[in-house]
C-alpha cells in the first residue's frame, strides 16, 4: 500500500504538470466537468420539482419562456468570450497584458450594449405573448425581471478571460453556481408555494449569482497566466477591425444558430402545436440536451488549447490533437446513445411521471441528433481556432435552413414526433457539411495573421 502511494502522486503530478495538448484538454475539461457534473444532478432534482408542480402544459408553457429568452441572449446580445480567446490568447503568450486588458474590455461593452438592445425588444414582444397564453400581469413581470437580468448579466466577457488564461477551475465554480440556486429556490418552492412567477424569480437569481460570481473569479487575481515557453519573439499586433469584426459575427451566428435548433424549436411547437406538446418536447430536450453538455464541456477547452497551438504555428501539434480528439467523442457518442437506448425511458418516468413517458421517442431521436454532433465536435472549434469562422457559419446556416424547411412540412402532420426527426436529419446534414470544410485544414492548418488595430 506504502508504495502505491509514490506512484499515485507521481501520476497526479504528470497530470496536473503535462504540456501535451490532448491532456491540457482533459484537464481543463475535467473542472468544466466538475461543474457540469453538479448542474447534471441537480438538474434531475430541480426539472422533477418543475415537471411535477407545473404539470405537462405548465412545463411546457415555463420553458416556452425560457427559450424565448434564450434565442433572444442569442440574437441581440453577442457572445464574446471566443473572441477573447482567439485574440487574447497570443497577448498572453507574448506577455502583453495591457494589450489583453484592453481586449477585455472592448468586448465588455460590446456584451453590454448587446444587453441592453435585448431588453428593449423583450419590452416590445411581451406583450403579444401575454395575449397568446394569457399570462396575468405577474407573470408579465416575473418574465420581464428575468430577461432583465439574463439580458444585463455579462457573463461571456469573464468566461473568455478565465479561459484565456487557462484557469478553468474558477470557470467551473461560476458556471456551478446556476444549477445549485436554481436547486436550493425550486426546494423553498416546492415547500411553499410552486408558481410560474416563483420559478421565473428563482431562475433569474441563479443567472445573477452567477454573474457576480464569474467577475470575483476574475478580479481575484489580476495578473494572467505568463508562460515563458513557447513565447513568440516579437510582440503580437492586434487584429484589424474588419478581421475582429467578421470573427465576432461568423461565431456568433453559429451560435445564434446552435440555440435556434435547441430553443426555438420549442417556442414553435408551443405556438403551433400547445403547450402540453412543447412539454414533452422539451422535457426530452432538455434530457438529451445533458449530453450536448457534455459535449461542450470538451469542445471549450479544445478550442482554446487549438487557439494556443495556432498562435504557436505548431501545425503538426493541432492536427494530432484533432484526429485524437475525434476517436474520443466518437466513442463516447456511441456509449451514451446505448445507455439511451437502454435507460431513457426509466429516467423519464422516475424524473417526471408516467404522464411523460410519452417523451421517450423524441428522446431517443433527439438524443440521436446531439450524439451526432458530438461525433464531430472538433470539427468546429478548429476551423474557429484556424481562422476559418466563415465555414462553420456556413455548415450552420445550411443546416438551420434544411430544419425550417422540413419542420414547416413534418410539423403540421407529424407534431412532435417528426419535428425530433427534423432535428436529427439537421444534425447529420451540418455535421456532414462541417467535416468537408475541415478537410483543408487538416491537411495543412495556418496561422491567422493579425495586422492591424481593433478599433
């Protein structure tokens, strides 16, 4: 037992102390999954409160909402910590933290004023949502305060720094805290008095605690990562505007597409089909969707560990990482769907109820259509990290357009059900187009090449 021990300690320290690529994006993936771990658990706990107090409709007219929300975060106000990371991440290697501060805090603002846009169109729409689904005037103004918050809580800002500088654990402990707010208020709830309005509140302080949690993280310690290794010997030149600029937009409509598919689907079944439908779509949704977070939890560090290896030139390095992260996802795909398979409709009923059951097939199919992607997950993340934002918009939009033109063809005659085969022949469809925009590079990747002042 005596000499397990040097041998444990030896191997933890090879963990935490390697440089090669594919084990900085296990190790940073492993706090992401830390938290994602605590939000997946919780997540069972305070969905069961939610599907049991609010009923079929009730659920399904909550999540409504939440989406609404979602797809608007995703239209109006930009998601910046990709910028950070493809940008601040060759300051940091160069040791220019001035010049990273001064990143930081453009793409602050642009969050900010993005926020602020947001909530002046929730202003405008709310009303013709009160008037589709009766909401009382309560809930007009629990659905207001939480797009409020959601809207002026930046959050991507800090998320870019803490990635930037290779401190995931704070990243973690901020995303950690959503899950355990929305926990803790869903028990007082579920003691008290359940209500829309009361899960609406709950929701919108988890998202601020959150916010304010992720900026300690960063003002807790201001100096940045400053490795000595691999430092370029010239000072790095800021990106020209026009670079900046199509980099924030092509990421940021991938983006915006991504929450179309997981959000908005939602919203038009909802108004197309009721809210009972929209329920037991999202409940499936929302289940097969924990494996898409698993997924992200490794495609986050990966792009910024590409990120590193591009601003190094270290071509050989990044496509070794590629195709060895691929084996990974690709397996792990393929495990998750059988437990699917296997388990699905035994977590559906001891989560939600017998009444839900009738989720299970859009489990299965929705499940389907994430496991695809994450099939493919570097496949994005290295064309973003290469310079390349522009392909993966496009292996993105071309997939949106295949799911709107299908969903108004299965929709109507199908309901539910075909609206989760949509899902999935838009999965394969983007995934498909992704691979082949990938192919250039990797054969042969390139480094971007910033030129000129940002702004």
């Amino acid at each position: 037992m005596e000499k397990l021990k040097p041998v444990s300690r030896n191997m933890l320290s090879r963990w935490s102390s390697s440089e090669d690529s594919l084990v900085r994006v296990f190790r940073n993936s492993s706090w992401l999954f830390s938290a994602k771990g605590v939000g997946a658990v919780l997540s069972i706990f305070y969905l069961a409160i939610l599907t049991r107090t609010l009923g079929v409709a009730g659920f399904g007219e909550f999540m409504v909402i939440v989406g609404a929300i979602q797809v608007l975060t995703a239209v109006l106000k930009l998601q910046t910590w990709q910028a950070v990371v493809q940008y601040g991440v060759p300051y940091l290697l160069a040791g220019q933290h001035q010049a990273f501060r001064k990143l930081s805090a453009q793409n602050f603002w642009i969050e900010f004023i993005g926020g602020l846009a947001a909530c002046g169109v929730l202003w405008l729409m709310l009303p013709y949502g009160a008037a589709q689904f009766g909401w009382n005037p309560a809930v007009e103004q629990a659905i207001m305060g939480y797009g409020l918050i959601v809207f002026l809580s930046v959050r991507s800002t800090p998320t870019g720094i803490l990635r930037a500088q290779d401190r995931f654990s704070g990243n973690a402990f901020g995303d950690a805290i959503i899950p355990i707010v929305r926990f803790a208020g869903a028990l007082v709830l579920l003691a008290t008095a359940p209500s829309m309005t009361g899960f609406l509140i709950v929701w919108g302080l988890s998202e601020f605690v959150s916010f304010v949690v992720m900026w300690l993280m960063v003002w807790r310690r201001h100096e940045a990562n400053d490795p000595v290794e691999d430092r370029p010997a010239a000072a790095v030149a800021p990106p020209s505007r026009k670079e900046f600029i199509a980099f924030l937009l092509f990421t940021n409509l991938a983006y915006l597409v991504s929450v179309i598919r997981e959000r908005l689907v939602v919203v038009i079944v909802g108004f197309f089909v009721g809210p009972a439908a929209a329920g037991l779509f999202r409940l499936a949704d929302q289940l097969a969707n924990s494996l898409n977070r698993l997924a992200e939890v490794f495609a986050r560090p990966l792009f910024a560990e590409l990120s590193r290896l591009f601003a190094i030139g270290q071509s050989r390095k990044s496509r070794a990482l590629f195709w060895r992260s691929l084996r990974v996802s690709a397996i792990s795909g393929g495990i998750l769907f059988i437990c699917l398979l296997l388990l699905g409709k035994h977590i559906i009923a001891m989560i939600s109820g017998p009444e839900y059951v009738a989720a299970y097939p859009i489990l299965l199919l929705l499940g389907a259509a994430t496991i695809i992607s994450l099939s493919g997950l570097g496949l994005e993340p290295l064309l973003q990290a290469a310079g390349r934002a522009r392909s993966a918009l496009v292996a993105r939009l071309a997939g949106l357009v295949a799911l709107g033109l299908l969903l108004a063809v299965f929709l109507p005659e199908f309901g539910t059900i075909g609206a989760s085969w949509v899902m999935l022949i838009s999965a394969i469809l983007t995934t498909m187009i992704l691979f082949v925009s990938s192919r250039a590079v990797i054969r042969e990747p390139q480094r971007p090449k910033p030129n000129a002042p940002i702004f």
